[in-house]
C-alpha cells in the first residue's frame, strides 16, 4: 500500500470564536459519494417521509443527536466539482472543473446537439503549475499539514486526471493515501473480485481500486476495507504527543456499480424492496456502520472528546435510469441535476463542546464552505494560498442559529452536459447557471436563453416556476448572477448554429 508518513509536533490554540482545549482537534471529513437528501433514516426535510423508511443509518441518527444537522446544505451535482471546492474554497465557476475528470486531455461531456461545452478544466486541480486544463490551487490538507496536522486521505480522490500530478493524493498535502486515485468510482466492490482486478492482479479497468490487495479474495466489502484501513491509522497516530490529525474518510460507496452488501441486503429484500434498491440501501448501511465503527473508535481511545466529525455527500443522489425510478422526493431530480435533487445534501456536524446538541441549521452552507470552515476549526488564523476563496466559515452556525447579517448568494455553474443526462429540462440536466438567494432561486439554460425562477420555502419540489409573475425579481437575479460568473472568470458555452458564445444571463 502506497504510503508516506511525515509527523510534525505543534503547538496551537484554537480560535477566540471557538476556544475548546489548549490543544487543536482532531478533524474527520466523512464523504459519501452520490448519497441523496433522503437516502438515510435521518430526516432532513421537516418531517419523515416514506424514503426515509427504505433505510437503516443508526449511527446517522447518532451523530445527528450529538451536533448540528444542516437541512439546506448544498454541493456541485457532480463529483469533481464538488471535490475540486472542497480542496480548494473555490466555486466551481472560479476553479472550472465544472464536470467529472478521468483521462488527461479528455473531456467526458454529453452531447445535447445544441452547445458545445467551453475548455473547461478537465485535468482537475494541480498544486503546482504547469499542467494544462487545470487550475493551480493551495490544498487545503497542505495548509493543514503545515500547521501541524497529520493528514490521512481514504477513499476516493477524485482530484485530476489520470498521470496528473493531482492523481495521487500524497501531492495533495495528505501524509497518507489509502487507496485514492484519479477515478471517480470504484470497478467493484467486492474483495472476491479483487476491487476490479484480474486473475493475475492486473487492473481491469481505469476503475480498478489501487493499493487493496491485503483484501483481495476475501468476502469484505471495499466499505469496511477502507474503514479498517483508516482505524490501523487511526492507531498509529494517537501515541503521537501534540499531533492532531485530518482524516478525509470518502468513501467510494455508494457510487454504481449497484452491489449488494451481503452484510445487510436481506433485510431491504425482506421489506420488499426491489433488487437493485435492496442493493443500494444496503451499500448505504454499510457506510453507516463506517461512521458508527469510527465513533466507537474515538470513544474506546478516549479521542472522541476532541474529536470533530463532519459528514456530507458530494452531490445528490441518484434517480431516473440508475435506480428506476424517482427517489429524492420532495426534491426534484437527482445527481447531474440542477434541481434541489441534484446539489442538496445530508449534513451533520458534530464538535463535542462547541456545536449544540440535536440542532439544527436551516440557513444554507455550501461545499466550499467547508475549506475555511476546516482551517477555522484548526486554529489556522492566517495563510496563503493561490487561488480567491469563495467559501465562508458556518462555525457559527453550529448552534443552530440564524446568520445575522446580509443574505448570500449561492451560485451553481454546469456550462456542461452530464453524459447520464443529455438536455433534459424536465430533469434540470444541461447547460445552466443557477443562483439561490434568501428563499429564491433562478435557473439559467444556456442553450435556449430560458429562465425559472422557485420559491424554495413554499415549493421545495420546484414544481410551480414563477418567473412569468415576477419579471423584476428575474432581472434582479439574472444581474447578480451575470455578475458574479464574470468576477469569477466563468466559462460559457458556445451555440452549435453559429459558434457564438452564449449570452451572460443577465443579456438575455
């Protein structure tokens, strides 16, 4: 297993705003792949709904009754994007890893016979220069490790393309990788077929999971793998005197393929559920007993008190061909959408002492939040770094308290076309810009200059488009968008009849 391990003694404080210990705490970033606002027992709409009943996350729940849950928390609708902000602070409008990467110098866009996408980033992130169709960035697990912090990636990567420097997490700022690559899924799952390796332990495809052959031939799931993997680092660096770590625990799971985890698929059968939904709700128990072996670890090491836990998905979950159906209700969508299916996630931070007990945030908080979120928790009172950070801490919103203050905006940049999706305006897939500010949201399609325009407090569903009633506040919103793509150097597409770029949303 491809490892490095570098440990650095410090001594710090926290932050005035959040001054728990004399000494830093530890970090845990659980990331879910694809894992829907529903697709858990924890409800984060404001009552259960029969989706939540498809599922078993005990230790959800758990987590859920010792921090703060955040019910309008947001990511990108893809993968990289959300993962390349999450790095980064950046919006993907600013970073330009505005689809899923894969292979150097390749875009993988859909076609809609419409637009042509821009050269958007589909290198990834790098953290040096010189690699073109990438942005150059200062990682946040660099600026964690320079001020102490052990840092441990497992899991999926999902940084930048194949034979980039970004591939390997180690450039990244991480002492540790565990089986993190360019790819953004996994080929299996299954030990028995070695995570997508052959007879003669060659990689089958680019999705073949690195680094896992201790587990090759065995009946274990690729979930519990990483997971007994991260505790055996979990162990080496509790002795460490003064040494905090960051562990970036993103599981593969629960991106396609669809595979039973035998550990737990029998019950979602006996309920009734049909084959390929027994399966998935079974690869999402599976991550959830992840999350409960973690938090028994920090319990029985006497670590759990100072320990921060974060969980998150990276973009919504999946519907329409996937799974066979629709299954983010009351959102609209799912994964590759720009609908509330596609970018709206489950969310719950807990910091023992410092987030309030069972609360709950409804003000939104978006992925890359999450990059100065981090370094606020860590003490990093200063730092540099490359690229405009986009993001801003919700340490204070842990109590489960309103912002105060000026309304945000929040912005979604795709000027792509999912490959699953196509243009599809029913399903939000397609080229579009989109911005959420207070209770409203106003979509953008770059192919045909529309606009809809959602009161998300009366209309989580977007089902009823307001826009023709309310022109003015679609101009208003149209200019702030228009605005903020330009400041951050967005990209556009162009139209297929005339190779003109498509109009701003605020010149339409």
């Amino acid at each position: 297993m491809k490892t490095k391990n570098i440990f650095t003694t410090a001594f710090a404080s926290l932050t005035a705003t959040c001054a728990l210990a004399a000494d830093k705490p530890n970090i845990i970033l659980f990331l879910v792949d694809d894992m829907g606002w529903q697709d858990t027992s924890v409800p984060f709409c404001s009552e259960k709904s029969p989706l939540n009943a498809h599922f078993n996350t005990p230790n959800m729940e758990r987590l859920a009754a010792q921090g703060t849950m955040f019910t309008n928390a947001y990511a990108s609708s893809i993968s990289s994007p959300s993962r390349c902000s999450l790095m980064t602070g950046m919006n993907a409008a600013r970073h330009a890893v505005t689809n899923w990467t894969l292979k150097y110098n390749v875009k993988t866009d859909g076609d809609d016979n419409v637009t042509t996408p821009p050269e958007w980033n589909y290198n990834g992130i790098q953290p040096v220069g010189g690699v073109e169709h990438s942005a150059e960035v200062t990682p946040l697990p660099r600026l964690l490790k320079q001020k102490g912090y052990h840092t441990i990636h497992c899991g999926k990567a999902h940084f930048g393309a194949l034979t980039t420097p970004s591939a390997d997490p180690l450039t990244m700022g991480f002492d540790v990788n565990i089986a993190g690559h360019a790819a953004g899924g996994p080929a299996s799952y299954l030990g028995e077929l070695r995570f997508g390796h052959d007879g003669s332990g060659n990689a089958n495809s680019d999705f073949s999971i690195p680094d896992m052959e201790n587990y090759w031939d065995k009946d274990l799931y690729v979930t519990e793998a990483l997971t007994l993997e991260a505790i055996k680092e979990l162990d080496k660096v509790k002795s460490l005197t003064d040494t905090p770590f960051f562990l970036y625990m993103a599981h593969y799971a629960v991106h396609v393929p669809f595979e039973a985890d035998s550990r737990f698929v029998d019950k979602y059968r006996a309920m009734g559920l049909s084959e390929r939904e027994a399966a998935y709700a079974s690869m999402v128990e599976g991550v959830d007993k992840s999350l409960g072996d973690i938090m028994d670890y920090l319990e029985q090491n006497d670590l759990a008190d100072n320990t921060i836990i974060m969980f998150m998905s990276d973009n919504g979950g999946y519907t329409g061909p996937a799974r066979n159906g629709e299954y983010n209700a009351p959102l609209r969508s799912g994964k590759g959408s720009v609908y509330e299916g596609g970018i709206r996630e489950p969310m719950i931070v807990s910091w023992p002492g410092v987030a309030d007990r069972t609360a709950v945030s409804n003000e939104p908080v978006i992925i890359e939040d999450f990059f100065p979120t981090i370094l606020e928790m860590a003490g990093v009172e200063s730092y540099e770094s490359v690229q405009t950070i986009d993001g801003r801490s919700f340490v204070g919103q842990l109590s489960g308290e309103a912002a105060a203050g000026e309304v945000r905006n929040f912005v979604w940049h795709f000027p792509n076309v999912w490959g699953e999706g196509g243009l599809n305006k029913q399903k939000g897939y397609g080229s579009t810009s989109a911005i959420r500010c207070g209770d409203y949201k106003l979509v953008y399609w770059y192919f045909d200059g529309s606009k809809e325009l959602y009161n998300l407090r009366e209309d989580i569903g977007e089902e009823n488009d307001i826009a023709a009633e309310n022109p003015e506040l679609v101009a208003e919103l149209s200019q702030q968008l228009g605005e903020y793509l330009r400041s951050a150097g967005a990209q556009r597409p162009t139209l297929r009849t005339t190779g003109a770029v498509c109009p701003w949303p605020d010149e339409r």
